[in-house]
C-alpha cells in the first residue's frame, strides 16, 4: 500500500485510540472564542465585526495546541527511528501523519466553526466565507506548524519553542483568511484572498514534507 | 586497527558493512577514535566496552541514524547516505522497541508487514509464536511487560526479515543490547534466531555486556572493543 496512506491510516487509529487529545483543541478552540464575548462590551456590530478574527486567532492557539504532540511519541517510543531507517520515504510518511493530524484537528475546528458564527451574530453569508477560509487555511497551519514540531522533538518542553518559531509564520494565512471576511463584509471580492490562501497551501505542502523530515533526521542524529 | 579476526574472504559480496577510521564526539569528550570495522556475511560483530564508551553511538551510526564525526561508512562500497538499498537490508532494534502502546501487539506486527508490502496473516501468528508470545496477540503493547515489550521488537525483526521479497531482505541485524530484560528461555530462543539467521549468510553487529563464548553465537563471533579505542580530549 502506498506510503502515505499506510501512515495516514495508522495515525487515525492512533488518534481515535487517544479521544482524550483528539478532542482537546477542538473543546479549546470554542472556549477560547467562547471568551470574548464575555469580556468585551455587550454591541452586537462590535462583535459583528471582529468575530471573525476572533475565531481565525483561536483557530491558530488551538492547532498549535496540539502539535507537541504529533512527533513526540513517535520520538519516545522509537517508531520515529525505525521510520528513518526503513526504506520507505520519510517525506511521504510524515506528509501522512500531518495531514491525519490535520484532519483530526483542522478539519474538525472548520466544521464546528459556522456554531461559533452563531454566538458573534456573524451574518450567514459571511459565515460561508470564513468556513472556506478556515477549510482552505488550517492545512497549511498543520503543515508549517509540523515543521516547528520536528525541530523541537528532541526537547522536553517544546511548546513554548514551538510557539516562537511558528507563530510569526503563521501571520500571513491569518492576514489573507481573516482580510477575507472584513472585505466580504464591505461587499467586496474575495477571489484574490481565496487564491492567495489556495497558494500558500499548496507550497506548504510541497515543501513541509522535505523540511520536515530533514529536520527529523537531523534532530535525531 | 581493525580489531577483528582477519577473514580471507576477498568475495566483494562477502563484504556487507566496512567502516573506516570512525571517531565520534559527545559534548566535549571524544568517544572513540580511529576505529575500522568490517562485517561480512555470516559473521556476528560483538561489541564490547565499558558503559559509556560509545556502544550505542557507533551502533546508530553503523545503521545511518547519527553520522560520524569523521570517518566513512560503507554498505556494498556505497555510501550510507541515501543509501536504499541499505536501509532495504538492515534492521535495528535499539533501546527503544518502536512499538506503538495505543496499537495491540499484532496491529503493531501488521503494521511492519504493510510496510513491507505484504499482507499475509498467518505470517503473523507464526511471528509472535515463534516468540512464545502468541497469547498476548490481542494484548495492546501498553499491557505488556518490558520483557514481552521486548519479545515482540525481535518479532518484529523477525517478521522483517521474513518478509522481505528476495531482492530486499534483511541480510544485517543491528541489535543494541539484544537480551535486556528477557529470561533465559527468550535469551536463547533469540540466540537461535540469530544463530540460523547467520547459517543463512545473514550478518548482525550488536552489543552485549557479556561474553557470547558459551552461546550458540561463538563460532561466528568476532570482537570489537572500544575501550582499546577511547579517546581523549
């Protein structure tokens, strides 16, 4: 079987065998969200027009959350070595991995996001928008933020590492999705936006896979 | 120099492994310098050192997970790096087993076969009883003991090795280790494992505290000790 699908397969099961982690970004991402309405005053434009935002920024705590995780069990338990070693390609295995981590988290924040949209009174065609945005956007999250976890699978807290490297990368997928929505808001077109985001993806997950597994073999040394 | 028993083998398919003038450094303490191994089929490299006197380092860098820090190693004259036909012939089974604990012990093997391109169940069961660890077949890898943790690893190996199409199999073990935490009925069903994996003109490297005179292992083994390679400064 092909590479990445064996490794995509194994992760699910990974993940669903462990629901306490796979449902702790998601239960983060609404209650962080959930968060402002509660601290900011009650208008109902004001959390109109920075809702989306909001939900973009918690979108990004909440998949970095779960990213200490994705290669660190691999590292403690020596799969992520006998990986290395066997003669399958590393790059392939590990795009798999990313892209089951992303449906597990990612994917799963997209579909709850429109729920969300409902607490800031965002309008319905707008929350369209932000559910492609996020659909088209945590991918490339996903994939960037791996690149920081196979830095960092060597230390023993790489969080906050994790975070420092990361979050600047992560600024322009949140300039490009949540310019997205304030734009659809004034009624304008969001195909450049839409296309930039689309772009930003696919280089990702072109060259994620190369950096991701030289820095393994790298760190591992 | 090599501090092997010299075999007059000149076959070039004979010769698996060569390292050459390898040195590796840890922090600021030189480990071992100038060694130069040799491993030709049917041989077993047993080697031998004080803890800490790099066993494992030179293990991981005989298998191309860390790299020298001056020295070449070579696989059929090629170099690591790369190397697909390399990690197509080894298997390495470390300190760690490379079992995942959320996965029972049989998903675990499963797991290795798909990634060996073969789907046989029976090949499975024959593993793990080969082992005399068939019972915990169902057991995820979390439930078992570290020396059941341990049997499996080898059924693994095991299973690599057995797998393989013709064009790729296992020919070299690398073991770091082989018999922590196994009794003496695993030990020596191991040994026996390796000792026909070397009738079959396969090669292991590993390292073991203990003398392999009174095993199975003697007649195929030659020596290597570090300590008459440490470094200094």
């Amino acid at each position: 079987m092909n590479t990445l699908l064996l490794y995509f397969k194994r992760e699910w099961q990974l993940l669903f065998r462990n629901t306490g982690a796979l449902i702790q970004p998601l239960v983060f991402f609404i209650i962080i969200a959930l968060l402002f309405p509660f601290s900011l005053p009650a208008e109902i434009t004001l959390l109109q027009k920075i809702g989306g935002g909001i939900i973009w920024v918690a979108a990004v705590l909440a998949s970095l959350l779960s990213l200490e995780n994705m290669f660190q069990s691999d590292y403690q338990d020596g799969t992520l070595e006998q990986a290395i070693i066997h003669q399958r390609s590393l790059e392939m295995a590990m795009l798999g991995k990313v892209l089951a981590h992303w449906s597990a988290t990612g994917l799963f924040l997209t579909v709850f996001s429109p729920l969300l949209c409902l607490t800031f009174n965002i309008p319905s065609e707008q929350i369209w928008v932000l559910f492609f945005g996020l659909l088209l956007g945590t991918p490339s999250l996903t994939l960037i933020g791996a690149v920081g976890a196979a830095i960092t699978v060597t230390l023993r807290r790489g969080g906050v590492l994790i975070a420092i490297i990361i979050l600047p990368l992560y600024i322009p997928v949140l300039i490009f999705g949540a310019g997205m929505l304030s734009q659809s808001a004034q009624g304008l077109e969001i195909t450049s936006q839409l296309y930039t985001l689309a772009a930003i993806f696919v280089l990702a997950i072109t060259l994620a896979p190369f950096a991701i597994a030289s820095a393994l073999r790298a760190t591992i040394n | 120099m090599t501090a092997l028993a010299a075999t007059h083998k000149t076959d070039s398919d004979q010769c698996l492994l060569q390292g050459h003038d390898l040195h590796c450094v840890r922090g600021e303490r030189s480990l071992f310098t100038g060694i130069n191994v040799t491993v030709n089929r049917g041989q077993c490299l047993h080697i031998v050192g004080a803890n800490g006197s790099g066993k494992t380092s030179l293990l991981r860098i005989l298998c191309g997970l860390s790299s020298a820090d001056s020295g070449t190693v070579l696989w059929r004259k090629q170099p690591l790096a790369n190397n697909v036909d390399f990690n197509a012939s080894t298997a390495y089974v470390g300190h760690k087993d490379g079992l995942k604990n959320e996965l029972t012990a049989i998903e675990n093997l499963r797991f290795q076969q798909q990634l060996e391109g073969i789907n046989d169940e029976q090949a499975l069961d024959d593993c793990l009883a080969q082992l005399k660890i068939l019972y915990c077949a169902d057991l995820s890898a979390q439930a078992l003991s570290f020396g059941q943790r341990r049997r499996l690893a080898f059924a693994r190996l095991l299973l690599s090795s057995k797998a393989s199409s013709k064009t790729s199999s296992k020919v070299l073990w690398i073991l770091d280790e082989p018999f922590t935490g196994i009794d003496i009925h695993g030990r020596a069903l191991i040994e026996d494992l390796c000792v026909q994996h070397l009738s079959d003109g396969g090669a292991i490297v590993m390292t073991h505290h203990q003398s392999l005179d009174q095993s199975g292992l003697a007649k195929y083994r030659s020596e290597l000790n570090l300590e008459a390679h440490g470094g200094n400064l």
